[in-house]
C-alpha cells in the first residue's frame, strides 16, 4: 500500500501535473501561475507550445521534452530531479497530461518511485463535451480516439453497440465523414452531439442524428469530439424484420452466420435465438 499527502508539510519533491487551456488562455488558473513559478523543471509534450503558455506569463524556466516516443527517458530525467529534492510540472500541449496525451508512463514511473502526484486542474474537452451535449451523464464512457483505419474503426465500433450508456469520442477532423459514415452503418442512426472548437471564438455544439451531421460534415473544421448517446433500442422481439435485415446483409456478400451475428449485435438478441428463428423460416 502507498499514501502520498498531496499537501503534507514534509516538502517532499513533488510531480505537478498541470490541464492547460484547450483554446483560450485567459482559462490559466492562479493555481497554474504558481505551480510554474515554483516548480525547478518543466516538461512538455512540445517545447515550442509550451513555452507560449509561459511567455503569457511572463515566467522564464527551462523546458524539457516529454513527447510521446520520449516518455521512459523522461521519466528517469525526472525521477533524478525529484530524488535531488527538486519539483517538477508536466504538461501536455492542451488539456490533461495522460488523457489522448502522452503523460501516463510518466506518472506511472513517479508513484512507483514513491514521490507525490499533485494534478493542477483546468480545462479538458472530454468534459466540457460531455456536460455540453446535454446527455445522460449519470454514467459516460471516454473512448478516446477510434482507429484511423476503417476497418479496426468499425470493429471497435462493433464491441460499443450494445452499450447503454453515453460514449465520448475524440475525433481528427480530416477522418470526420468516415468516421460518421461507419458510425451510421454499425451503430445506427443515434443522436450525437459534436462539440468543436471549444474555448475559441468559433465554439459550437451541434446536437443531431448522425447522418443530419453527415450532411454537414464538409463544413466542419477544428478540433472536435464526437459525443454519442448509449443503445436506447428497448427488447427487440425476434421477428420478420431482423430475417429481412439479415437478407440484406447476406445479399451485400456476408456468409449467412457473419449476417445473423451483426444482426443479433446491433438489435442486442441472443445469436441463437436468432438463428433459431432464422431457420425455421427457411
Ligand atoms: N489532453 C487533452 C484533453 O485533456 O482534453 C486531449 C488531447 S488530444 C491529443 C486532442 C483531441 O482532444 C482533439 O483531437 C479533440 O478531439 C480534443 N480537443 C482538444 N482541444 C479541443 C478543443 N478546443 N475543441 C474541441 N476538441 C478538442
């Protein structure tokens, strides 16, 4: 077992890990401010993003790289900081270390070692988008991104049909159709809400049905996260209308038990039950 007091009076060398703004600077906590003047070594995701947030401050400190291949090297850089009694802040280029950021081998490396994590909070857009999109938020799902492949992308898609609850995905805006059009084709036409560019002058929310957003897409740019709602489809009776969908999907090239399983998943029946069914239709 390990306790770390984050605020202990034994000034333990401690690793600060530090949310910057996602867009706009003036999101800078006075806590933030601190942790920067007080900590001996900063680093970073990237040097040169970095050192913007610390030029609006008008602070000077050395910056160390923390970029994503460099991580385990980093870790021991800091590790001999801490072991020297000295403080150091990690940060990312926007948000959370550790969340879509590199961050998490880091921290990870400081608790084995047995030095204090104190996390300076601030913006994050996992949570700006889930409070925004105005669904149910009594329990959520943070996906991060999906697969730029199509192919992974939908198998990742596949195993979330048939979860209830809201689902949150980060999102490149070059891949924002392809995204949307397999999400269409495994999930179904849900209600999603895509939040973009937040904190900036060009926020928006846009709340519809993922082929309303399809129409749109080509006007879409900047960053952005794609909330969806959870599985809402109630007990779905085994009828005609699932042996007509699996018809289709026979008739698309699918082997008739590849075609009964992606039915029984997206419509959360019993594959047996289906096949049961099916056959006796036959
Ligand atoms: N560590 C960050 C956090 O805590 O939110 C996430 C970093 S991840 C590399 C970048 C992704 O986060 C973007 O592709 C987008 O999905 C989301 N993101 C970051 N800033 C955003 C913003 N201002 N507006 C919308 N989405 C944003």
């Amino acid at each position: 077992m390990q306790k770390n007091q984050s605020f202990s009076n034994d000034n333990k060398a401690t690793l600060y890990v530090l949310a910057t703004p996602i867009g706009n600077l003036t999101e800078i906590s006075d806590r933030l401010k601190e942790t920067i003047s007080l900590v001996d070594a900063i680093f970073c995701e990237d040097t040169r993003v970095s050192s913007k947030i610390l030029n609006h401050l008008g602070i000077k400190k050395s910056l160390y790289s923390a970029y994503e291949n460099k991580e385990n090297e980093a870790a021991k850089q800091i590790i001999s900081f801490l072991k020297n009694n000295q403080s150091v802040a990690l940060m990312s280029d926007a948000g959370y270390p550790g969340i879509s950021d590199p961050g998490n081998k880091i921290i990870q490396q400081v608790i084995e070692n047995n030095y204090p994590i104190v996390v300076i909070n601030g913006p994050c857009a996992l949570i700006q988008s889930v409070v925004a999109s105005g669904m149910d938020t009594s329990h959520f799902y943070f996906y991060g991104f999906l697969d730029p492949r199509s192919a992974k992308r939908k198998k990742e898609l596949q195993s979330l049909v048939s979860f209830e609850n809201t689902i949150v995905f980060y999102q490149s805006p070059h891949k924002l159709l392809e995204t949307l059009q397999d999400m269409l084709e495994v999930l179904g036409d849900r209600k999603i809400c895509l939040c973009r560019e937040l904190t900036k002058k060009f926020e928006e929310y846009i709340r519809g049905t993922i082929s309303e957003i399809i129409e749109i897409s080509d006007t879409l740019k900047g960053e952005m996260v794609i909330v969806v709602e959870g599985n809402k489809t109630k007990e779905v009776e085994i009828d005609k209308t699932l042996i007509e969908l699996i018809d289709i999907k026979i008739k698309q090239g699918l082997t008739k038990n590849e075609a009964i399983k992606e039915v029984a998943k997206a419509y959360n029946v019993s594959k047996n039950e289906l096949y049961n069914f099916y056959h006796k239709g036959e």
